[in-house]
C-alpha cells in the first residue's frame, strides 16, 4: 500500500520530515547543561552540539537535492535517514563531548535529507497553488514540531538522562525508515544521460539564469534571516529587558510560535481562493507591520511587553506565509531539477539564518533598540524583494492547476 499523494498522511509524513531537522535543534537544548555536568565540559563547548549541526544541516541541504534528482527521491530519502539514525545512536554511545559534537555534524546531513526531499516531492507531484497548499500545511506541521521539541526533550530529562534524547531521535528514525517504504517514487519520464557534473551544472546554470529563481532565494534568505532574528535574539530581548525567566520564557515562545503554525495552516487552507500573488503580498505587508510595530516600540523608553509579543507574533505569521509560497515559485520552472532547487533554497535559508544568529550573539548589547530596529531594516528589504518577485513572476503567479507526476 503506498501513501496516496492527495493524502492526508501523505501531508502528515512530508511535514514531519522537514521538521526532524528543527526538532533534532530543539529537543537537545534543555539537555545542554546535563550534557555539560556529564561530559565534564565547558558551556561555549557543549553549545558546539548546535553550531556544528547548523554546519552539517547545510552542507546537507547541498548535496541531496542534485543527487536525488539523478538516481531518485526514495533512495535517497533512505540513506540519508539511515545516516541520521545510526548517528543519532552513535551519540548516544559517545564518552567525550568531541564524539558528540562530531557525530551531531553527520545526525545533521543525515537530517537535511528531509528537508530537501521533502520540498522536492511537493514539485514532483503539485505545482503552483496545490504545491503551496501542501507546503503550507507541511509548514504547519513543521512548526509545531518546533514549539513542543523542547517540552519533549524536556519530560525525557525528568525520567532519563541526556542520551535518551540521543535514543529519541535515534528511533524517530527508524519510524521514518519504516514508512518511507510506502513512499511511492515519482516516475522519471526525463532520462538523463549526461554525466552526474554535467547534470548538475546544467540544472544549476538553468536555475539562476531565471530571475524569479533568484528573486525567490533571495526573499527566502531575508526570510529565514527575519526568523532566525526572532529565534537567536527573543531569549535576549525577553529574559534581559523584560525580565522572565526560561521557563516563562519558554512559554511565551511557544505562544509566538503557535502564530507561525497558526499561519502556515490558515494559508494552506484559503490560498486556492486567496492565490499565489496575494499570499506574497500578504506575508510580506505582515512581516512589515510587525517590523514598524517593533521600530516605533523601539522609541520608547518602556517597551510594551504585550506589544512586543503582538508585533513579533505578525513577524512569525508573515514569515510563515512567505516561505512556503516563494518555495514553490523557486520549484516552478524547472521541474526536472526540483531537488537542485529544494536544495539551493534551503542552503540560502539555513545560510542566512546562522549569518542572523550571529549577528544578534556578536551585537546585543542587553538593549532592546538594536534587536528591534533590525526587524524594521530586514522587513524593509523582504517588502522590497516580494515586489521585485511578483513583477518578474507575474505570469507564472497566475498558475493554479495541480500537475501529476507521471
């Protein structure tokens, strides 16, 4: 029995695989200081487990894509679930904290499979709205995985210790090996019988010689920078100007991030009425309100604790409508290379977001107004990149027939 493309569980199982690497990210933090006191380690070393995943992750999101679209999403799909499984037990297994850190970086591109695949299947079989109704829900799906990751890794603490998080992901894995062998494998009706460089180069050099390609990587990018602004910067701003502690904070996080799901779902389900062209116009016009919100609250002296949360709750929800829906603009034109373009989006997602965490590490002085005016300078850019986007895209914008893979 394979899993039916207008499923349900099909939505259910592409969300959660682009969520496994962002639940691997989340579900590990409340273990840091355990892993610390256990491993008889410094915090900045301990902190390592995330950076060097955030550094695989990437790499990860490079390499899938490409070799996915010469020999097939399905196989893929399973070695790099695999990597992800045995690495997550060989954590478990690890007795130095360089053990841990090392095989964090192969977890990782073992993760990013899901991603990148995950991406690519919707253009295998969706296109235009039907593709952005199904990204969105996986978007949806995706977050939540993210707002209850750390409330999981969490409750595993109270009964284990840290490596059973390690023994989490590790069967977490397994499941997703067991189903993915009803995963049907999309037929290729483009044999290629270029050689695997020159496949690539090709595809690569067809994909940014399309300007709404390179438009789309370039608001994904502002986009993932905006999200990541929030995620690296609200423990900051929250715990150091307003005065909560992590659990609180752990609260109002997940309360912002239901905002994220919130709208990915919502979108999902109005953009055959709404289109392409407005959801652009939408998650842009939100992401910019929330930004100018953040700028004038910059300028008091007193920041708005609800207001805050308000203005960054419309931040989440625009940036939740905007990514699924540049993603399938990105993924429209070629559908031949839809696993090199899943993964150059990804790649520029990722990229920007680790260039936005360092950013607000290196620069936060314990002052709200920086934090808060970058939103405004970031939001700028992504209304101005959203417009460039629909001018070059208008044609393909209009697009809303399902297409059917084989």
């Amino acid at each position: 029995m394979k899993l039916n493309p207008d499923s349900v569980w099909f939505t259910i199982f592409l969300g959660a695989l682009i969520g496994l690497t962002a639940m691997s990210i989340d579900i590990v933090l409340p273990a840091l200081l355990r892993l610390t006191e256990d491993l008889a380690t410094s915090q900045a070393t301990a902190q390592h487990t995330i950076s060097v995943f955030m550094l695989g992750y990437a790499a990860g999101q490079l390499m899938w894509g490409p070799v996915s679209d010469r020999f097939g999403r399905k196989p893929v799909l399973i070695i790099g679930l695999s990597l992800y499984a045995v690495a997550s037990l060989a954590c478990f297994l690890s007795i130095t904290i360089e053990q841990v850190i090392g095989f964090r970086f192969l977890q990782a591109i073992g993760a990013s499979v899901g991603a990148v695949i995950g991406r690519a299947i919707v253009r295998d079989y969706h296109e235009g709205i039907e593709g952005a109704r199904l990204l969105s829900h996986m978007t949806a799906i995706m977050a939540f995985a993210i707002v209850f990751a750390p409330l999981v890794g969490a409750y595993i603490l109270v009964l284990f210790d840290w490596r059973a998080i390690f023994v989490f992901m590790f069967l977490t894995g397994l499941v997703f090996l067991s189903i993915t062998k009803f995963l049907p494998e999309p037929s290729r009706n483009d044999i290629r019988h270029d050689s695997a460089l020159e496949q690539l180069l090709s595809d690569a050099l067809n994909f940014f010689r399309h300007k709404s390609c390179v438009l789309s990587v370039v608001v994904v990018s502002l986009s993932g920078g905006v999200l990541f602004l929030y995620v690296a910067g609200s423990p900051y701003f929250f715990m150091t100007v307003f005065g909560l502690s992590s659990q609180d904070f752990g609260y109002v996080f997940a309360f912002i991030g239901l905002a994220y799901g919130g709208a990915a779902w919502f979108n999902g389900q109005l953009i055959r009425r709404l289109g392409l062209r407005f959801l652009l116009a939408q998650g842009a016009g939100l992401v910019f309100a929330g930004s100018v919100l953040l700028l004038l609250l910059s300028l008091s002296a007193a920041p708005s604790f609800w207001g805050s949360v308000f203005a960054m709750m419309l931040v989440e929800a625009g940036v939740a409508t905007l990514i699924p829906t540049v993603t399938v603009v990105a993924l429209q034109p070629y559908p031949q290379a839809a696993g090199l373009a899943a993964s150059v989006v990804g790649a520029a997602q990722i990229g920007s977001s680790a260039l936005a965490a360092a950013a607000v590490t290196l620069t936060f002085d314990g002052t709200p107004f920086l934090l808060m005016r970058s939103f405004f300078v970031l939001g700028s850019l992504l209304g101005i990149g959203v417009w460039a986007l629909i001018v070059v895209s208008s044609g393909s914008l209009q697009a809303g027939q399902r297409r059917r893979a084989g």
